[in-house]
C-alpha cells in the first residue's frame, strides 16, 4: 500500500514504531543475558528509541485520517520463520565463535555488522553468548550497536526498494538521527 502513495507518512510512522521495538527488544535481550554490555549500550539505545517514537509519532499525527491501517495477513503459528532464525542463529554463531578465536575482536565486529544487515537478533545472540569468554564487554556493545546499526540501514535499503520516496525518506532521516546518537566505536586492538 506504500507503493501506491497513499498513506505514505503513516507507513513510515508504523516502520519507525517497528524500529523502536525492535531496538527496546535488543535492549531488553541484552539485560536478560549479559546485563554488563547494557552499561555500554544502554543509553545509546534508549536514545535511538525516543528517535523512532517521536519519529512514528509525528509521521502518524501528521497524516492522520482517521483510517486504521491494516495488519498483514500472516499466521503467527508459522514455523518457516522460526526454523530460518534457528538456522541462521546456529551460523552466525558458529562464524562468531570461530572468528572470534582466530582473528581478533574485529571479527566478531564484522560478523555482528555482516549479519546484523538480515537479522539483527541473531546477531545480537550471537555476540552476547561471546561476552567475558572470548570477548571483552565492550567489544560485546560495539558489536551490538553495530548489529543495530547494520540492521536500520537494511531495512532501509528494503523500504527504498519497495517503497516509494515519501515512504523511505521519513525513515531513513529517523535511522540516521537514532544512529548519531550512538558513541563512536572505540579503536579495537588485536588480543595479545
């Protein structure tokens, strides 16, 4: 329906919305886990989500007409996605695991950037199951704002391939506004 240009803001403001619980739920994963790394995360993270809400929110308000916008029609009990995100989270952390060990901590930063790109759960599980074995805590949350980061712009290149300017604009301008808001990742160096 983005496509058609009608609604256009609304849609946005409902990716933005999507966004922002995407980022809450990385943030509420990471406590649950390693509850160090959201020291380093935390802030940046609660930042980029009033972003996207505030984002959402206008978008919404300012195109409002009263129309409610449809949910798709997918089932909720489907097992392929459940079976991709296993397969996919047994990879990426097989890969994390393995480049972690062998490179250095820039491994697992590009691994965590790389499939952040697809699917930034498992590549937020996937480093937060590295913290305080292989990898420092810190290097666990550049990895993990990284993933965010790497996930906001694939899902920007998405909208932008799917969507029309006025629906992929207003998202991209939110993305980029949540992801200044995240410290600049501190120079990594090799492990003796």
């Amino acid at each position: 329906k983005a496509e058609a240009g009608t609604e256009t803001g609304r849609y946005a403001g409902a990716a933005c919305f999507a966004a922002m619980v995407s980022v809450l739920r990385v943030a509420v994963v990471t406590l649950i886990i390693e509850p160090g790394v959201l020291a380093h995360t935390g802030l940046p993270i609660l930042a980029a989500a009033a972003i996207f809400a505030g984002a959402g929110t206008l978008l919404l308000t300012r195109e409002a007409s009263g129309a409610a916008l449809e949910p798709a029609n997918r089932n909720p009990f489907d097992i392929g996605p459940l079976l991709l995100f296993a397969i996919l989270f047994a990879i990426v952390s097989t890969a994390s695991a393995a480049i972690a060990g062998l490179i250095d901590d820039r491994g697992l930063i590009a691994v965590s950037a790389i499939s952040g790109t697809f699917d930034v759960d498992v590549a937020v599980l996937s480093s937060l199951r590295l913290a305080r074995q292989a990898v420092s805590l810190e290097t666990v949350a550049i990895a993990v704002l990284l993933a965010l980061a790497a996930n906001a712009l694939g899902r920007l290149i998405v909208a932008a391939v799917a969507g029309p300017v006025r629906y992929w604009t207003p998202l991209g301008v939110a993305s980029i506004a949540a992801a200044a808001v995240a410290p600049k990742p501190q120079a990594i160096r090799p492990r003796a």
